[in-house]
C-alpha cells in the first residue's frame, strides 16, 4: 500500500494520472482545516491520488496554513484560492473543483469535516472497481456537536443501496463519507445549482448507490457566525435547491419537496419568534412562500406554523411568570390575536 507520507516521491512519478482526486472547500475553516488535510494525508493507497483544495478567499489563516501543506506536497495538493469571495457572488463552487479532477473517481470533504480512517479511499475504490454498476459509495460518520461537545453516530443504519427518495428524506449520510465516479460533465450537467443532495440525487439517476457501515469520517455541527440573516438565507437557498430537485426528478411526488421546504422554513421563522420579532417572522414567512413558486400551496401550512410557534412562546410565558401575574399574558394573547389578523391578510392576498 502507498502512504503518501512515506512514499512522497512515488506519488510525485504518478501525480499525473490518479485515480482519486480529493475535492475540498474550506472558508474561513482555521480551526479545522489541518485535521482535514491531515485526514487526507493518512490515506493508505494502493494507487496514486490527488488533492484540490478551494478556498473562497478566507479572511482568517486558513490560506496561509494551506500554504504550508502545498510547500511540503506540492506534486500532491493543488490549491485553489480566490481573490474574491465567489459563494456570495452566486457562483457554484463544486463545478470549479469538479472540473480541476483528473481521477477516475472523486471524494469530497468539507474544510471542517475530516476523515479517521486510512483505509477510507482503498475500501471505496475497490467496492466501485469491482461493482461497475455502483456509481456512489458512502459510508457511516461520527456527528460531532461542538455546541455541546457530544458524539454519536451520524445515522444507525444497516448496509444497503440507497435510492433518490431516500436521499430527500433525512440525509443518510455525510458529505465527507461519499467516493462516486467522476464522469465529467454529466456531474453536474451545465454546471446548475449544486448542493450536495442535489448531486448525489442526480448521481442516483446514473447507477446504484451504496451505503456501507464503516465509521469513517468524522462531521462537524457548529454554529459558529451563524446569524440571524444566514438562517434566512440558507432557508432561501434551500428553496432554490428543491426547485432544482422538483424540475430534475418529476418521478418523485411534489409532497416530498414540500415536505422539505417546510421542515426547513421551522428554524428562521422559530428564531424570529424566540427573539420576539414577530412582524418579521410573518414578512419573512410570505418572502419564503413566495420563493418556492407556488405561493398557495404553502400558505395555510405556514400559517398554522407560525400560529402554533406564537401560542408555544405564550405557553412558554405563562408558565414563567406564573398564575399570580397575568398581564404580561394578556398582554401577550392580545399580540397573537392581532398577528393572526395580520396573517390572514398576508395569506389571502393570493386568494
């Protein structure tokens, strides 16, 4: 087996025709990014691979401890850095990356996450060399909260195939656990919107994929910078990506995509609420229906999530203050009644 510590000099001869190419994009990711590259670097392969590292123009250390590792592998890393943050632009960052991969196959992984297992690349790459069928193969990972700094397994679930349903349901696997074949442009074809479920939907589209159990990776939830306005726009961003979803898979019945707006629609309106900014919550509501195209279809749904969420936050209320001071409830009740009138203007206006 070829350690690419050990055999720098044999992965410089071969550098020019690997099988794998590691795909990462890292932004602003200094705490992280080392146990990345390091994950990378322990691989122990029988062939020769490469590593692409993109970075959205970081404005920690992030590029400068890239740099380091790119010194010491030049021949094995090659790194990407923008001048301009190209995310925020709109553009798509996994086509820049994809089409800089020369390897048979490509693994990706995120500049937080990081792999823990040296055998990861070698067990991929011979299930898909022995299986030309397969077009994917992912694996088990370790979720690590650092909210809370508590770990468990990303999902229990037993060896199996893994079809386009059950990738727009609760996501089976991480990012960083997948290897699948690099077929050039029919990646992403015409280089459309490309979140990772969006790939590995289309991907299902081209051959089977495989979920195997092995403990491989580890991934990294934090909320670090998380603002208000980045759960707005992410919740934004993923109505974009399951209007890509519905046009490309019309197999799939329009209740699954639903489905997914709504649960994800939960965490900007239920913030704004929490943080008693309940005007906003309700616009913010109508920008994100309107968003999915389909404005009627969401309306009364969202409507009843915003009421309950409202009736929680007085639930909550009451039961702080207590029985002897009822004001403040009142008070409170008064609100949610005079914001459900609000409410039902906003929602009939399409009617």
């Amino acid at each position: 087996m070829v350690s690419t510590r050990m055999h720098e000099v044999e992965y410089k001869m071969q550098s020019s025709n690997p099988i794998v190419s590691i795909c990462c994009i890292t932004y602003n990711h200094e705490k992280y990014i080392r146990d990345t590259i390091e994950g990378f670097l322990m691989q122990n392969t029988s062939f020769p691979m490469e590593i692409i590292i993109h970075d959205d123009c970081s404005i920690d250390n992030t590029v400068n401890i890239i740099g380091e590792y790119v010194d010491k592998y030049p021949e094995l890393i090659t790194p990407i850095f923008q001048k301009e943050n190209q995310y925020s632009q709109g553009c798509k960052i996994f086509p820049i990356v994809f089409e800089r991969a020369k390897g048979k196959y490509i693994a990706v992984c995120e500049g937080d996450d990081y792999w823990t297992d040296p055998q990861k690349l070698q067990r991929q790459t011979d299930f898909l060399e022995a299986h030309p069928e397969y077009v994917m193969v992912a694996e088990n990972a370790i979720f690590y909260n650092l909210i809370d700094e508590t770990k468990r397994k990303f999902r229990e679930l037993p060896e199996r195939d893994i079809d386009t349903l059950e990738l727009l349901g609760a996501r089976p696997f991480a990012t960083a656990s997948v290897l699948f074949r690099n077929l050039g442009k029919k990646i992403i074809p015409g280089g459309e919107d490309s979140g990772d479920t969006i790939l590995w939907c289309h991907l299902s589209k081209l051959g089977k994929i495989r979920y195997l159990e092995d403990v491989s990776s580890v991934y990294r939830h934090h909320s670090e910078g998380v603002t208000e306005g980045d759960l707005i726009q992410w919740s934004k961003k993923m109505v974009s990506w399951n209007n890509t979803l519905t046009q490309n898979h019309p197999e799939i019945d329009s209740s699954v995509f639903k489905k997914r707006n709504l649960d994800q629609f939960k965490f900007p309106i239920g913030n704004l609420i929490a943080n008693n900014l309940y005007k906003k919550a309700i616009l913010i509501a109508d920008e994100l229906i309107n968003a999915t195209g389909e404005p009627s279809e969401y309306r009364e749904e969202v409507y009843q999530l915003i009421e309950n969420l409202l009736r929680q936050k007085d639930n909550s209320l009451s039961l702080k203050i207590g029985s002897a001071v009822t004001t403040p409830v009142n008070f409170m009740q008064q609100e949610i009644k005079r914001l459900i009138k609000i409410m039902g203007m906003l929602f009939q206006k399409d009617q």
